[in-house]
C-alpha cells in the first residue's frame, strides 16, 4: 500500500459522518477528515436501483493505517456494507505529508 492514502466513505447524514470524522480524527487514524453534503448517489442494492443524498468524507491517512481505519469506520458506521475505499496519494506538498506523518498514530495496541 502507499505510505501516503485518501479513503472515501459516503454516510446517510451529517450527524453520521460528524461522528465517524471526529471519531477517527482524534484517535489518530486520519490527520483529517473532510465532510462533504450534498453527494447524490445512484446504486444498486439488493436488486433494486437507489437513489439517496449522502455525505462523503474524505480523509487524509498513512496506507499502514488503512485497515485499522476501515474496522472503525465500519464499527461505527450504519450501513451494512459501508463504501470504504482507499487511493493512493502519488505526489503532495511535502509539508503536508509530513504534517499526515506527524498526527496520525494509530490505536495502540492493534
């Protein structure tokens, strides 16, 4: 994996991807977390088309920290199966990516 990622993840509310945001934020595993209304997303499930307004949260991470943050993503999250995905993060202001080296520890003990 990248030592450098960005991880998207939609929520069906504020208050949803609020909590999830600061959750990870403060125990480390994002240096940060972006929330973004106003996503419209159309998606099959269970056999049936969707349609449904979402936030998307975009956070910020080290790639050795993906799945630690993917368990406390889906621990906290409501939808049976949460998109949860990571891309790589190929080039960034190097101040930047050091400040995500800097903040982002992880949960001890995992």
């Amino acid at each position: 994996m990248n030592q450098y990622i960005t991880v998207l993840c939609t929520t069906p509310s504020k208050e949803v991807a609020e909590s999830i945001a600061e959750l990870v934020v403060q125990k480390g595993l994002a240096a940060c977390a972006n929330t973004i209304h106003g996503v419209h997303s159309i998606y099959t499930w269970k056999g049936e088309t969707c349609r449904d307004n979402e936030y998307l949260m975009i956070f910020k991470t080290r790639g050795n920290l993906f799945e630690q943050l993917r368990m406390e993503i889906s621990s906290n999250h409501p939808y049976e199966v949460p998109e949860i995905i990571a891309l790589p993060i190929l080039e960034g202001h190097r101040p930047y990516l050091d400040w995500i080296e800097q903040v982002t520890v992880g949960i001890k003990g995992t």
